[in-house]
C-alpha cells in the first residue's frame, strides 16, 4: 500500500493541472505558435497581484466573426492592459481603447470588454487560435497603460509579436518595484 502513494500522489497533481489548464486554456499552450508564445510566456512569480479572466464561453470555442466577450478582475486596485495576439502575431491593445482610454481599475470589480452599450465588438478571426494576454501592474508607469489607438480605430495596434516586445513588456511592468501579473486565455476559433 505503501508504494501506491507515491503514485496516486502524481495523479492528483496531473489531475490538478489539468483542471487549471482547462480553466484557462493554456492546456494547448505547447501548440501555439512562436508569435503567440513568447507572449503567453509572460510571468511574474510570487506577485500578490492577481488576474480572474474569463471569455464569455466556458469552451472559448468561436467561429469565425462571432463575437468574443472578455471580462477580468483584478485582485488589487492596478492598472490594466488586454492583448490580444493572432496566430501571426498581429497583436491589438483591446484594453484600455478609444471607448475606455483609462487603465486604472478597482479591485474586484468586472471588466467587460465589450462593455455595456459599447458600439464595438472582439471578433473571432480566421480560424485558429487567438492568445488574450491579461496584464496588470500597481505602477500605472508601462507604455501599455498610454497607448491610444490612431485615427478613427477602437484599438491601438502593436505590430507583430516578438521576442523583444514581450521582453519589453515585462520590463516596462517591472517598473520601480511595482506589483506586475499575467493572465492568458486560449481561444479556439472555427470556419465559418
């Protein structure tokens, strides 16, 4: 009996990671492409910042141009940004945008994006898979938290992803000692 602890030990744990993935999405993270990746890398252990996010559907499984509804809680009053990064690496700031250009956000309180009575819409792309970078730091200091969209768009775009964007993301979270966290959701997208 004695030898079969150990072993039932490792299921639990293997068990409990894959409740967590499936909660997120990152279960196919080893599947997602280089662009998609080096973002949803991003991590900052032992923060006491934390990040809830949550697509509308518990399956995160859309078809193309459907509409995809995000909401997100922080655990502390910080400042916030949303990415969502494309299969190749296009990558748009869908928070804060035209609409909600402020970064700041309360503790516990919902984040909606689209919100209520917003005239804009997150569609799903072609398909494949979509990464949702949530990112939050008690320093309102990053790039990400000032970034506007040109002209008449609702978001900001950033170019391709890269290597060096997600370093400087997490540089620029890093900022003077302050709180930083991340969050990723999966979202998988069909043909029409």
């Amino acid at each position: 009996m004695h030898k079969l602890r150990p072993h039932l030990a490792a299921v639990f744990l293997a068990l409990a990671a894959a409740v967590l993935q499936s909660c997120t999405g990152l279960s196919g993270l080893k599947r997602l492409p280089d662009a998609q990746a080096v973002i949803a890398d991003i991590t900052f252990p032992g923060s006491p910042l934390t990040i809830a996010a949550a697509a509308d559907r518990r399956d995160r499984s859309y078809r193309t141009g459907e509409r995809i509804g995000l909401s997100v809680r922080l655990g502390k009053p910080a400042y916030l940004a949303i990415l969502e990064v494309r299969r190749s690496g296009e990558t748009r700031l869908l928070f804060p945008n035209k609409k909600h250009p402020g970064a700041f956000e309360p503790a516990a309180v919902p984040v909606s994006i689209p919100g209520p009575g917003d005239e804009f819409a997150v569609l799903a792309p072609r398909p494949g898979t979509v990464l949702i970078e949530v990112v939050a730091s008690t320093s309102g200091a990053s790039w990400l938290f000032h970034r506007t969209p040109a002209g008449s768009a609702v978001f900001a775009d950033l170019g391709s992803t890269t290597h060096l964007l997600a370093k400087e993301i997490v540089s620029a979270l890093k900022h003077g000692g302050a709180a930083a966290a991340a969050s990723a959701i999966v979202i998988r997208v069909e043909g029409e």
